[in-house]
C-alpha cells in the first residue's frame, strides 16, 4: 500500500482554499486504496533548527530538540509521498512549514556524495526516497506567482534525494468561493484535483492537462482587480462600523 503523509500549513486548516484543493486530491489517492495521513502544522509544535548538528553527531540521526517532529520524524521517513501543502506567504511557504522541512535534517547522513552533478548527503538507509508533491494556493491573479516555490520545491527535493512529482496551484484561491456562491460551475477544478491524486498512485505522476484545469483562470484579471477592490472597501466599513 502507497503510504502518503500530508502537511498543511494554512492557519485556517480544515476551512482554508489550501484544505479545498488538498481534500480532494488526497481523496483521489485514498480512492485508489493509499493510506492517507494528514496533519497541520497549526496543531503542531515544531520548533525551528537551531544548527547545533547533533542529528550528525554525537546522536547519529536524532536531533536534539524534543517536539512533535519526534513523532512526525519516522512518518516523513517512510513515506512514499510526502504533500507540502502551503498558502503562499510572502512569496513563501509559511515559517511553520519551512521549520518543519529544516527539521528533516536528521535524515541526512554527514557525509558528501557528488549527484547529478552536485554535492549532496546521502539519505539515511532508512529513509526512502519518496516523491513529493507540492500543493499551494495564492491570492493574486497570476499563476507565476507560484514561481519561486517551484524553484524551491525542486531544489528541496534534490537536496532531500526525493522526486518532485508536480504541484497542484491554485492562483486567485478566494474566486473558487465567489464563483461557488454565485452558481458558477468549479466542477472541472474539482474533478481535476481528485483525478491527480488517482493519477499519482495509479501512474506515479499527474498529468499536466489536471494540473493546469486546477490552475485555470477564474476571472478576468480586471474583473478579479474589481472584484478584490470592492470586497476590501466592504470590509473596511462594516469593521469600522463595529
Ligand atoms: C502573511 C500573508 C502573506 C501572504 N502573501 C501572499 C503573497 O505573497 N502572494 C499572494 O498571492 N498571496 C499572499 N497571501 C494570501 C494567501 O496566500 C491566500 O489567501 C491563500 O489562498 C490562503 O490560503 P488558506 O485559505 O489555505 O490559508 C498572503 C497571506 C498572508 C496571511
């Protein structure tokens, strides 16, 4: 059986548009029988690394900092696919989320080993190569937004000796909403986020037709520039009213 951990970082968890987007492609993956583990690091205590590299020596794969990533530790190690679910913060993922991924470095050996052209640690025997997929949401309108993270998403997984298997995007996130409360069909977002998930543990990899129907745009750029404006300004008067 496929095992896949999932870790979303939205402070919002469950009711977040990253929660949207994660639910239902990891409810395609469980349809193809994986067995599915999801966590936020909202409920998480995971402190960040504090470069005492204790995990190389003296204590050889442990780190020296008793938090909840003893236990989340081991479940990224046997995981054969690993979801970075993320809001995009500032161009980022969220400092939770870069704690926790800072805090794999346990699995890592000391060591130097030349890969694909590049210095490198040696993963630790047991910790399995496994695939990792990215799955993000934004605010703004435009998809290369996202650009950065994907850079960093791939560099990552090249550094932690894991495949980077795609990212599930979803640029202007709050529209899904609108277009939901106004009538407006997402079933195509829907369908396609599920389908990626039963692609993945069915083929291994997610086609780029679902991945760019989940990206699809919303709105038209100024009708988004409108749309924002004006629930902004709504905003303002009903908290000033308050
Ligand atoms: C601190 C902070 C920084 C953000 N930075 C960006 C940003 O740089 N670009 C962007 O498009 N959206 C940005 N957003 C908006 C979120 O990415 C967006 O609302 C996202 O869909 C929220 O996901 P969630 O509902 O799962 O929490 C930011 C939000 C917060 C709270």
């Amino acid at each position: 059986m496929v095992k896949v951990l999932a870790i979303n970082s939205s402070p919002r968890m469950s009711k977040g548009t990253t929660a949207l987007i994660l639910n239902l492609f990891l409810e395609g993956m469980k349809e193809k029988d994986a067995e599915i583990e999801k966590l936020y690091t909202q409920k998480l205590n995971i402190k960040p690394c504090t470069a005492c590299f204790n995990c190389w020596f003296p204590t050889e794969g442990e780190c020296s900092i008793r938090d909840d990533m003893d236990d989340i530790l081991p479940k990224i190690a046997e995981a054969d696919i690993l979801v970075v679910a993320s809001p995009l913060y500032i161009d980022g993922i969220t400092g939770p989320m870069k704690n926790l991924i800072d805090r794999m470095l346990p699995l890592l050996e000391p060591f130097v080993e030349l890969r694909n052209g590049h210095c490198r640690h040696p993963l630790r025997v047991y910790s399995k190569p496994g695939k990792v997929v990215y799955v993000a949401t934004c605010a703004w309108w435009k998809l290369d937004n996202f650009d950065p993270m994907i850079l960093y998403m791939k560099a990552m997984c090249a550094n932690m000796g894991r495949e980077f298997a795609g990212a599930l995007l979803r640029p202007h996130a709050s529209a899904m909403m609108y277009l939901k409360a106004t009538g407006k069909s997402v079933d195509d977002i829907i369908n396609a986020a599920k389908e990626s998930g039963r692609e993945l543990i069915e083929n291994g990899k997610i086609s780029s037709e679902n991945l760019k129907t989940i990206s699809r745009e919303l709105v038209p750029l100024d009708e988004y520039i409108q749309l924002f404006n004006q629930g902004m300004e709504e905003s303002i008067k009903s908290a000033r009213k308050r």
